[in-house]
C-alpha cells in the first residue's frame, strides 16, 4: 500500500466533500496551495503532526486521512 497515495485520495476527498477549495485550506492550514497540490498528487511524504494540523483544518480526526479506502467507504455509507 503506497500510504502518500492514500492520504492524499482521502485528503482530497474529504476537501472536496466539505466543498473546499485547495486556496480555502491552505488559509486555514497555513500549508501552501502547492503543497496541497502535491499531497493529493501521492508526492509528498507529510510528517505526523503536519497530518494533524491538516486534518484540523478540514475539521476531521487525522486517522481520517490514513484510514483504507475500504474502511473510509463503508465509514461513509453509515
């Protein structure tokens, strides 16, 4: 499992499903759009609390972000 790959699908899943922007997290995170960028490209390699601060900033728990796609899927159907 490639886990820059999947934190950045669900990165950008979650951005998306809270009708957020690239720019408006960068706002709130401090991190810049590039950055972002590359997360949800699977290129960047993000540290422990960088993960933290991001989840914060899309207003979820930071297992969110390194939770399986499979788990994440049926996490949303409930």
């Amino acid at each position: 499992m490639d886990m820059r790959a999947l934190v950045g699908r669900n990165f950008a899943r979650i951005r998306q499903e809270k009708g957020l922007t690239q720019e408006q997290v960068e706002e709130r995170s401090g991190f810049s759009q590039q950055y972002i960028s590359g997360l949800e490209q699977g290129k960047r390699n993000p540290t422990i609390v960088t993960l933290f601060e991001l989840a914060q900033a899309l207003g979820v728990s930071h297992v969110d972000l390194v939770m399986p796609d499979s788990r994440a899927k049926a996490t949303r159907k409930k």
